[in-house]
C-alpha cells in the first residue's frame, strides 16, 4: 500500500523561541487510513498541521505528499487535493452566506455550476446545515461555523482531509455525527484519507492508527488498541486511555473474553448481552 504522505526528520521552531515546536519527526501515513494525533497544547499537533498543508514550510527535514516532496514550486497542485479545516472556523468563512462559503472552494476548483447547487445542498444537510444556507456568519454559532467549514471541505471530495480541532465547538452528539459522516465517506471511496488533530481521546480510539505527540517529540504510535495499552506512559503526559477501551480491558481482567472486533460502545453491549 503507497503512503499519503510521509514525514522525515521534520524539525521547527518559531522564529525567536529557542525550543523547538517540532523534533527530529518521522512517520507515514498510509494511503486510505485515518490517523488521529493526539497531544496536550504545546505538544506540537496544531504546529505539524500547519506545515503538512504547507501553511508554514518546513527548515529542517522533508515532508512528501502524494508522492511529490512539499515545497513552493508544487505547494498550489498539492493543494487542490487536500482539504483543511482548522479549530477557529471564523479563519475560514470567506462567503457572505452559508452557500457561498460551501460553494468557495468549488468556485476554485472549478466544478461546472450545474453540479455545484447539488453538492452544496447535499453537504449542508450532510452537516444539519440545510436550514441555514442563506444565513451570515455573524449569525451563526461557533459550532454551526465548524459544520459549514467542514462541509465546504467535504463537498471538495479531497484525497487528503485534515481536522485540526475541527470539532472542538461542537458538543458530543455533533462531533459523533461529523465521524459518522467521514466515517461513511471513507466506506464509499476507500483511498480517502483523514488525519485529525484533536483532544478527543473517544476520537482516536476509531481511528485506523494513533500518533502520541509531547514536547514536538513522537513517543508513541500504533493501532489504538495498542497506543492505549501504554497506560503508566500516557499517564505521564496525562493523558487517559478511551472509555470503551478501558472497560474492555476490565473486563478482560474479569476473564471475560470480549473480541477485537467489537470497537465501539454499542458492539460491546450486544456481545454482553449474548
């Protein structure tokens, strides 16, 4: 399987600090998987998500994306394959409307105007947006303004999909539905790839493969399963391991066999009641 992308040695520090953001990083990604990044603020995430979508170039290592190495000449080409959608959404609503900000990104990539209605429609109520299509921004909340940046991502069809905290506004229920809809998205084109930045321990326990970040250092990385079994080391960078997988492992402790593949809270409930 080809890597979406790959990262080498990659090193930053912002200009005046003298500690570095970023460390000596290495990892790749493989093409179709969805990776959660997972750290406390400081640890570098938001940092490596800037320069991944060539936000901020990178001094010190290489970063290859798609098969081509990120740099000024093929940032733009690059680009039109990736869609971002960062923490703070007022960064990225550039229409005067909920249509017009979808339909942004669409202008740019210059979808003819007669599919254009259709995928506007279709993503916003993706999103629970459809009400909302002629409303401004100033008149939406936080999170209403994270569905409306994610769904004018989604509504691009990228091969690349990066979350930095793109779901932080939002309350449990709407960041489950914002997984379910990537989630679904995956199931219909299996070369989607997703990387999420995000505090949210429940995320990254669906994920396909985790990555710990502390101090711009990566300290761990592997199937969820596997990351969170490292509890005494997360512990130190306090952090906790999900719900569903601290439970399993309770029970397993209890003898009671629960099988790999029950990952989600529902699953578990239908094998215990069996």
């Amino acid at each position: 399987m080809k890597n979406v992308l790959e990262v080498k040695n990659l090193s930053y520090t912002y200009q005046g600090e003298s500690v570095e953001a970023i460390h000596d990083l290495s990892f790749s990604i493989p093409e179709g998987s969805y990776v959660a990044i997972v750290g406390h603020n400081g640890s570098g995430k938001s940092t490596l998500a800037k320069i991944i979508s060539g936000l901020m170039l990178a001094k010190n290592g290489t970063i290859t994306v798609f098969g081509e190495e990120l740099n000024k000449e093929n940032l733009s080409s690059i680009r039109r394959r990736m869609g971002l959608v960062f923490q703070n959404p007022d960064n990225q609503f550039v229409g005067a409307s909920v249509r017009d900000d979808i339909a942004f990104g669409l202008e740019n990539r210059e979808v003819p105007s007669g599919e254009m209605d259709s995928l506007i429609n279709e993503f916003a109520s993706k999103v629970s947006m459809e009400r909302y299509l002629d409303s401004a921004p100033e008149n939406l909340s936080g999170g209403q303004k994270q569905r409306v940046a994610i769904a004018g991502v989604l509504a691009m069809k990228p091969d690349l999909i990066i979350y930095d905290e793109a779901t932080s506004m939002l309350d449990p229920i709407g960041k489950k539905e914002i997984l379910d809809i990537t989630f679904g998205l995956k199931k219909d084109n299996p070369t989607l790839s997703v990387i999420s930045i995000t505090h949210d321990i429940e995320e990254a326990s669906r994920a396909d493969y985790v990555l710990v970040l502390n101090k711009g250092k990566l300290i761990l990385e592997g199937k969820p399963s596997e990351v969170f079994k490292e509890k005494d080391k997360l512990q130190s960078i306090h952090l906790d391991a999900p719900f569903l997988l601290s439970l399993i492992s309770s029970l397993k402790e209890e003898g009671v066999d629960v099988p790999e593949d029950v990952d989600t809270l529902e699953k578990l409930e239908d094998f215990l009641c069996q």
